[in-house]
C-alpha cells in the first residue's frame, strides 16, 4: 500500500540526515538520494542540478540524472550564459526570476526552448524546475525534474518535489562549499599542497622533509620587457609563458609551488631513492618540452610583431623542508634547503652559459639520460665550484 503523498518523503528526510551528509561527492549523493525518491513513489524520470562554482576555467557545474543510468558531470566554461543552450532555457528563466517554472510537454510549440523539446523526446511528459535557497551568496542552485509518467505529476508530487528541493539545500551547500574550498586551495597552492591544506597542515612550523627534483625557471630580460612593452603585452606575455611552464609540468608529474614574480618555482616529489631515475628523466621530458612548445609559440609571436618568450631552468636534486612558514596569522607554504638556491643559482647561470638549461652534478648522477658537461663553475653562495650539467646537443 502507497504513503499517503504528505508522508512519503519521510524515509528521504531521514536517510538526508543521517548519511547524506557523509556522502562528500555531488554525483553519488545524487545518486543516491533520487533512487530514494523513487523507492517513496515519486514519478520522476530525470532530474538536473545546476550549480554556480568560484573557479577559474568553470562558470558552473551540472549534474544530470536518469532513472537507471549513472550521473553525468557537465561543465559550464564561462561564457555560457551569452550562448543559446542558455538563453531562453527554463534554467535561466528560473535563476534569473527566482520563481518555479512547469511546462506540459504536450503542449510545446516551437517557441518554446530547445531543451524542453529535448526532454520530450527523450520520452518526458512534464518538466517542472525551482530555485534552492542556500545561504551562501550569488546566484542560487537550479534544479529540474522532468516525469515521463503518462499523467506528468500530480500537485502531490510537485509538493514533494518542492520539499525535496529544501531539504536538499543544507547538503548541496555544503557541496558548494567544499568544491569553493578545494577549488581556491587548488589554484592558489597546486593539488598536492592544496590537499595537505585542506587535511590539516595549517600551523606555522607545520611540515616535512621530502627529497625531490627543485625546478626554477626565469624569463629572461623581463626588466627590458617591462621598459619597452606596455603593462597590457607584459601580462600577456607574463601568462603565455606560465601557461607553457603549468602545461609542461603538468603533463610530466610536476607541480608549480609558487610564481616569484616572472619565475616560476617547481617540484617533482620522489617517494623513494628507487623512483628518483623516474623522476629526474620526467623533470628533463618537461624541460624539453617547454623548450619545443616556447619555440612554436615563438613561431606565432613573430608573425604578430610580438616579443619571442625566452627562458632558463635551473634542475637540482636535493632534500628540502616542505611546509608552512610566516606570521602567525599569515601563512606561506614552501620549500626550504639549499637545493632551493641551488636550483635558482642554476637557473641564473643559464644566460651566462647560453643555454636553456642547466643541472647539478647530484641531478646528473641521478639521472639515467646523457647529460652534456659544462665544466666546473661557480654559484653564488656556494664556496667551491661546482660542475654543471645541461641538455646534449
């Protein structure tokens, strides 16, 4: 026998509060929670959220659920507002009028938005979308149910969609909050450091000894840049070259600690000795490949009439301190050690020498790929010449 409507989405509300809150990803909360609201009764067939992210390439994330199918991610790059998916969508006359909205899709005409259209020929009947109320500011949550119920949904179930949608809010803000949360530490301190941000390791003094690849690499002439190129050309130019340092680092295991003005400090963790072979080889794939990719984007720079990107890296290995330092309500996290300023004196010596790259004898010795001699010549700081390394010819 059927709950009377008033009383079916109890077994939801408490399921919400005793273990939806525990589920830490949006698509198996999701997931979850609508098999729920099906197993109450409720004819929904598929259900959309929309929610607004604080992130850097993404204006929004989507989350899109089909009876019997997994949860599908869409993401929103920004601009989407200004295309036609969006424009004259239910989703934008319910965000931007904060007001529910129902369609019969029996009853379309052509003027109605292509996404209707799609919902009924995917076999929907009704197709009703409402704001979630949370706290936080900015633009609120969307979410849309469609039925493919012969009958679409009765004013019962468009109640209990309505309370659904509120007693979903408490655990989608919470989702809003952790993505904002990783998302800023992301972008700000790199995934490994965020991570270590997020799990804790927040108190000044905070840290680890970790042996690694230290990366530095500097633009070179970047005092000239600034003299002859107006401030617009420099940051273009400043973000192209970074954007080619993330990129090569990225792709080969690197992680970008921090942007010292035009240089760019990096690391390649080594869990073990055994895997530092691996990891050096992977450090001078990166540098290659920046070097190839600045080459190519030179390439297109020249035809513009722009400034080429030119550059040194300096590749030392070495056991630093990783962790927090600063005032006691201002932190900083960052490597310490010698291999620090080893690896920037490196750098340095790359224009003196005329090449792209130079490495230390402890990188050379680790590093199972030919390595071309430089000779032995002096860093500043350091007492005794040291010999260094670069790429073969």
């Amino acid at each position: 026998m059927t709950a009377p409507a008033a009383d079916r989405l109890l077994p939801v509300a408490k399921w919400l509060m005793r273990e939806g809150r525990l589920i830490r990803r949006p698509d198996a909360f999701i997931e979850q929670l609508m098999n729920r609201v099906l197993e109450a009764g409720v004819p929904v067939w598929r259900m959309y959220v929309g929610l607004q992210l604080v992130h850097p390439q993404l204006q929004a994330m989507g989350y899109l659920w089909r009876r019997g199918e997994r949860v599908e991610s869409v993401a929103r790059a920004y601009g989407v507002q200004f295309t036609p998916a969006y424009i004259g969508s239910p989703i934008q006359e319910v965000r931007e009028g904060g007001a529910p909205v129902r369609y019969r899709l029996d009853r379309l005409t052509e003027r109605h938005h292509h996404v209707l259209h799609e919902v009924k020929d995917g076999g929907g009947t009704d197709y009703f979308s409402l704001p979630m109320h949370v706290r936080r500011d900015g633009p609120l949550p969307v979410v849309a149910f469609a039925s493919d119920h012969k009958g679409g949904f009765s004013e019962a179930d468009i109640d209990d969609l309505t309370r659904l949608v509120d007693m979903m809010g408490a655990v989608t803000e919470m989702h809003i909050e952790e993505s904002v949360a990783q998302t800023v530490a992301q972008t700000y301190l790199g995934r490994h450091v965020g991570e270590r941000i997020l799990h804790g390791m927040i108190r000044r003094g905070d840290g680890e000894e970790i042996r690694a690849v230290l990366w530095f690499s500097d633009l070179r002439d970047f005092t000239g840049l600034n003299e002859r190129l107006p401030p617009d050309q420099v940051l273009e130019l400043l973000n192209n070259y970074f954007q080619l340092v993330g990129d090569a680092l990225a792709k080969h295991g690197g992680e970008i600690l921090k942007f010292i003005g035009d240089g760019v400090m990096a690391y390649f963790p080594a869990e073990d000795a055994l895997f530092m072979p691996m990891v050096t080889s992977a450090a001078l794939d990166a540098a290659r490949q920046l070097i190839a990719d600045a080459e190519a984007a030179n390439e297109a720079r020249a035809t513009g009439g722009a400034e080429p990107i030119r550059f040194g890296i300096g590749l030392h290995v070495g056991t630093v301190t990783f962790g927090n330092i600063g005032t006691e309500d201002r932190l900083d996290f960052t490597v310490i050690g010698s291999a620090v300023n080893r690896a920037s004196r490196l750098e340095g010596l790359t224009k003196a020498l005329g090449v792209r790259v130079c490495a230390s004898a402890e990188f050379n010795a680790d590093c199972p790929r030919p390595m071309k001699s430089l000779g032995k010549h002096r860093l500043r700081g350091v007492r005794e010449p040291v010999e260094i390394f670069t790429l073969p010819d």
